[in-house]
C-alpha cells in the first residue's frame, strides 16, 4: 500500500508540473542514420499570441553536434528547424525543448523528442585480403613541366650564342682599325712620319719638364719605327748593338752609323742606368736624329743618272 501511494503522488506531481502546458511532438527527417550524416528534427507551434523564446538543456557533444537553427513564421505559428550531426554509433535521443513566453518566461509547449539510431559501417574483418605494396611508380613527365626548363635552357644558349658574336664583332673591329691604321701610317712615308714625329716629340719639351727618361724612350721608339719601315730591320726585338751590326749590312754611311750610336748610348744611359744627360747631350741625340733621318731617307735615282750609266757601258 505504500509503494502504491508513493507512485500515486509521484503522478499526481507530474499532472501538477505539466499543468498549463501543451505537448508537442518532434519529427526527424528518418529513424536511421550512418555516422556523420546530416540530421534534420522540427517542430511547430500554432497560433502562439506571445513572443516565445525555446531552450534545452542538452549537453551537446560528439554524441550529437549541433549545425544549425531555423525560425520560420507562418499562419499564425512557428516552425523551428534543426540540423544535427552524430559521429558516435549507438541510439541516440534528440534535444528537449522548452517553448517559454519571452517576456515572463513562463513554459507554454515541452517538445517530446524521437529517438533515433546512428549506424557504423559495416567492415568485413574476415574476408579483409592484405595487399603487397606495390613499388614508387614513375610519373611521366608532362610538357608543361618541361616548357620553363626548356624555355630557360634555350634563352641560356641564345645569350651565349650573342656573346659569342658580340665578342668576335668587337675582336674584329678592332682588328680592322688597327689595318687601317697601319695602312694609312703606310701611305705616309716613312721619313715624312719619322720627320713629323720629332718635331711632335720636340714641341712636347719632356726635358724642360724633368721628364727625360720618357723624352728617350718615345726617341728611340720613333727611330726603331723609321729604320723598321726603311731598311726592313726589326728594330724593337733588337739590342742597340744589333741594330747597329743590321745597319752596316744595309750600307748605311758610316757617320750615320756612328750617329745611330751615340743616341742609342745615351739613350740606353737614361733608361737603364738613371743617367742625366747634359744640355748639349739633349741637342746633340735630337739634331743627329733628324739628320739621321734626311741622310738615309730613300732618294728616286733621277733620269740623268740612268742615262749616263747607259751610255758609259
């Protein structure tokens, strides 16, 4: 008799808890899901004149993950919407919720949610068939991989290759104007240039300008020049001696020899054995150098002379 008055007044408390409000079915899209699927449960509430608010006090988890919420109005009622997603196996009950008036809070509707199963996927571990690991395969390579390599190897080569060319160009063209400049220097006589040359060297007054060393290089760089051009002799791969030993093979009058000496001594003084040559050493190397050069310059044998060498014989 106890117990059953105890479950009496356990009933009798619910009906008093329960009294004012309305009970409302929730509906899910289906009875049955797989793990992860997308869960759809709604409920309506017609012809409500107050403001309502809805809550739960479902304790979301991987159980059960809320989405999203959706409040539609419409004839008079509302619709809410939810989407759940589940990533645990088992029966699953959807949320209870409270249907309240917004301003006193007082419950209008309780929503008795459906139960609903999340499903695993099935794995067949028996018939499970273990495969051999296959090798790293060779991917072929596709064009347009190779292209930028190839664009770059080309543009490579094409730059080498005008390179190339602008440096056999620039290699010419120097080669041509040094041509040029010894043609020309050629079309000049040679004791003309040799003349020109000392008097340029002359105006230049290295000496008076303590730069004597420099006055008998560029002297005896022109002399070599003049007896290079006149007599054939390779002056400049020649001691001074040697040069002097070609000219008498070249008959050159002895007191031009003897002048050619003199230069090259006091030359060879200033350049090699720091010596300081005096005033009248200056005069003397600068005047035999002009005569050395008027006296054996090449002179055209003139007509009269041809003519009385004929007829003497």
């Amino acid at each position: 008799m106890r117990k059953k008055l105890i479950i009496n007044i356990f009933l009798l408390s619910l009906s008093l808890l329960s009294f004012g409000q309305k009970q409302i079915e929730g509906k899910a899209d289906k009875a049955e899901y797989m793990i992860g699927d997308r869960i759809e449960y709604s409920f309506r509430v017609d012809k409500v004149k107050e403001k309502t608010v809805i809550s739960t006090d479902y304790a979301f988890s991987d159980t059960l993950n809320i989405i999203s919420e959706r409040k539609d109005t419409s004839d008079g009622g509302i619709t809410y919407s939810f989407v759940f997603a589940s990533f645990v196996g088992g029966d699953v009950t959807l949320p209870r919720y409270t249907v309240s008036e917004e301003q006193s809070l007082k419950e209008l509707f309780v929503v008795n949610p459906p139960a609903i199963k999340i499903n695993l996927p099935q794995i067949d571990t028996v018939n499970i068939a273990v495969k051999e690991l296959k090798s790293i395969q060779k991917v072929p390579v596709t064009f347009k991989e190779v292209l930028p390599f190839s664009i770059l190897v080309v543009g490579i080569a094409v730059l080498i290759i005008l390179v190339y060319f602008l440096v056999k160009y620039i290699k010419k063209r120097r080669e041509h104007r040094a041509e040029l400049s010894v043609r020309k220097a050629e079309l000049i006589p040679e004791d003309i240039e040799a003349i020109n040359a000392l008097k340029t060297l002359k105006d230049a007054h290295y000496v008076e300008s303590n730069q004597v060393k420099q006055h008998y290089v560029l002297l005896t760089d022109i002399m070599w020049k003049y007896i290079c051009r006149r007599f054939g002799i390779n002056a400049f791969e020649m001691t001074s001696s040697q040069i002097l030993g070609a000219l008498e093979k070249e008959s050159v009058p002895f007191s031009n020899i003897e002048q050619m000496r003199y230069l090259f001594s006091v030359a060879d003084f200033v350049k090699f054995a720091k010596h300081l040559p005096s005033i009248e050493e200056n005069l003397n190397t600068m005047q035999m150098s002009f005569d050395f050069v008027n006296d054996t310059k090449w002179q055209p044998v003139a007509e009269t002379d041809e003519k009385n060498e004929e007829v003497k014989q």
